[in-house]
C-alpha cells in the first residue's frame, strides 16, 4: 500500500469516527455500565472508572491520574503554566476549560437557566451541578465513612481527611496541602500581595474574602445561624464545624489513639499529648504548652491581669470560667441535679464529689492513719488533728 493511501485512509478514518460522533452511532459498549461509546479509545479511557487503574504518575507529588492529558494539567499546578490566555483581559488560565469559562464574564453568555432560582450558567454541567443544591442530591458518597457530596471534586478533596494526602507542596518553604486553592492562599504569604485594605484599623489583606471577614469584627455582624440551637457565627466554616456537635460527625481521627475530633486544629493540639510538643513557652518561668490559649490564661498569674468581670458585684476573674461559676451565687442557678436524693448544685464537679456520698467511693487517704475521704477539704480538716495531736506530744515531752 502506498504512503499516499494510508493518509487517506487515516484520514478518512478520522473523519468517519467525526461523523459517527455527529450522527450519535456508537460501536464500543462498556461491559460494567452498558454506556456507550463511538471510539473505542475513549471507551478504554472509561474503563478505568470502574478499574481504578492510574498508569500516569506525576513525578513532583506521585499523585497518581488515570489519564496522560490530565497528568499534563495537573503539571501545570507545580509549573505554574498557563498556556490559556484571554485576548480581552490578558488574563492567563492552565485550562482551557477555564478560559471557556471566564469569557462569559466578558460576552455575557449564559444560556443554561435553573428552572427554581433563575440563576443562568455558561454550562450544562455547571447547572447540573447547581441543580442539586435545590434537590439536595449528593450522588457522590465516601466509602470510608458514608458522607455525601453533590460533586465528585468535593469526594476527592475530602478523601484526603482519610488518606492524609497532601500533593500540593508550597515552592518557598515545603508546606505541603490537600487542595491547591490553599496553596495559593498561602503563596501570598510569601509575595505579601496585599491588596484589599480596611478603612476603619488600616489592615491589609491579600484576598477580599479575608477583608469581608475582618470587616465583621469591627461591626459584629455574624450572618451565619445554627438551624438547632441558633448560635451565631461570623463564618460560615465556623458554622460548620459548630453543626457537628449537634450531629456528632467526628471526621478527624488520631492515628495512634483512634479519638475523633470535629475540627482539623482540634486533631493538631490533641497529637501534642502524644509527642509532647509545647511549642509556647512562658517567658517569665519557662513553663510550657501545648496551646497559646492556655499560654496566656497562665501569663495572668504573673501579671494579675482578671479580664472577667461579675457585672453584679464587680469582682474580678482571670478565667471566663470562674466568673461563670462564681455567677451562680447571684442568680441561684443549680442546674446539677443528684439523681439519688435530688439535692442541686451551681458545679458539675460539685455533684461528682457530692455522688461519692451515696456510691461511698473515697479517693483522698490519709497518710497518717489511713482514713479514706471522697473530698479533699475533708482530709485537709483530719490531717489537722494530727498535726494537733504531735504539737501536744512534743509539749508534753518538754515537760
């Protein structure tokens, strides 16, 4: 054959599976789903949805990718490539399909319509996805632990919570990330990019959402309910981590104790009791600990400071807490109730020394004589009459 002839029938091929795709003919079924297919590349490439074969790694990260086109993308993300760019603006995209996008802002062409809020949408796929915050379908589900998410992107960021994966590694000082939008929130750390400024303390921020946010603190708005209790936040991902102590979703795990934890800083400070890390030190003692709250409500032994005030009697407290227990003395509050006698008490600690009558269980023995107590004020009061007794033998000896 011919080399003239076999271009001819490339491209005769080519063009047949073009017309094949126009005409909706299909010849390649996939034996798991049954969909189907016009080339039988593409339905080799859907195979491995159902395979799970990854045969492209990335030799930066090793996240591994099903496909070569996509690893050639997700290049991009450590390159820092964007080979896309805008002919209006000049702005520069690592996809395609993001420059396809942001070209709506410019045209104004937005031919998809939701049919409940009329929100339009440049895509198909980008209504369909929208359409689900109506419906509250979350097709997409975690084998691990059962969560729902309404698009496949969010089941692969949050796998990371299980996997511990972070392929997004920070070029200027190694900090590594699960999801490159926080990556790129905290490059400008290093840039110091800071463009948005606060007009009431003349704070900087790099990102516009951090100066809505702080705005927030000069004006005390927290736009953000709970549905159950009616807590109010001032973020909505505070908000979300609140909601979890109503529904006891506990997605961060340790991996040495198994303990669950709501929040990813919570899972942070608790592994310092396993590795003993105290990495705030007072300077005026050298005590250390494993978290800067703690550092500071112990920095008031030292300067005296009692922030809390009872708006009652005026006394001071160094710790929001005393002053919340010592407020019961005024309204009488005892919300702790024995289950035994029903006697009631302003302190949970209070009723678990008080249980101790009934159960008789003692965890206070003297060293003299041994007699147990359940209280410590209690032992305090014996030990007195020991140290009673010894001065009145001594003074009978000097007799």
């Amino acid at each position: 054959m011919l080399k003239g002839e076999e271009d001819l029938i490339t491209t005769n091929g080519t063009l047949q599976r073009h017309i094949n795709t126009l005409a909706g003919k299909t010849h390649y079924k996939c034996d798991v789903c049954a969909r189907e297919f016009t080339q039988g590349s593409r339905l080799k490439r859907h195979v491995r949805t159902h395979t799970g074969e990854k045969s492209n790694e990335c030799d930066v990260c090793f996240r591994e990718f099903s496909q070569s086109s996509v690893l050639k993308r997700h290049m991009r993300t450590h390159t820092g490539e964007k080979p896309h760019k805008c002919d209006v603006c000049a702005s520069e995209f690592s996809q395609g399909s993001q420059l396809k996008a942001h070209m709506s802002t410019h045209t104004g062409d937005n031919p998809y319509g939701c049919d409940v809020c009329g929100k339009q949408f440049s895509y198909l796929s980008s209504l369909q996805r929208h359409t689900r915050t109506h419906t509250g379908i979350k097709p997409h589900n975690c084998d691990v632990c059962g969560k729902g998410f309404n698009q496949l992107v969010n089941l692969q960021s949050h796998m990371r919570i299980h996997t511990g994966d972070k392929p997004y590694i920070c070029d200027v000082c190694g900090k590594r990330f699960s999801e490159q939008g926080s990556l790129q929130r905290h490059t400008r750390t290093h840039t110091e990019d800071k463009n948005h400024h606060c007009d009431t303390c003349g704070k900087w921020f790099s990102q516009h959402a951090h100066l809505k946010s702080h705005m927030r603190t000069h004006t005390s708005d927290k736009p953000y309910n709970c549905d159950v209790c009616g807590k109010e936040f001032r973020e909505k991902c505070n908000l979300q981590i609140h909601m979890r102590i109503h529904t006891g979703d506990k997605p961060y795990n340790c991996d040495i104790c198994g303990k669950g934890f709501r929040g990813k800083g919570n899972i942070q400070i608790h592994m310092r009791i396993h590795t003993g890390d105290k990495p705030y030190e007072c300077c005026e003692c050298g005590k250390g600990f494993s978290q800067f709250a703690n550092l500071q409500r112990h920095m008031r032994t030292h300067t005296g400071d009692k922030p809390h005030d009872c708006d009652v009697c005026g006394k001071g407290f160094s710790h929001r807490f005393n002053l919340q227990r010592h407020t019961s003395i005024h309204t009488g509050d005892k919300p702790y109730d024995c289950d035994v006698c029903g006697k009631g008490f302003s302190h949970l600690n209070n009723l678990q020394t008080h249980i101790r009558t009934h159960t008789g269980d003692t965890h206070h023995d003297c060293d003299v004589c041994g007699k147990q107590f359940s209280r410590l004020d209690s032992l305090k009061r014996h030990m007195r009459k020991h140290i009673v007794d010894k001065s009145d033998n001594i003074h009978n000896d000097c007799r």
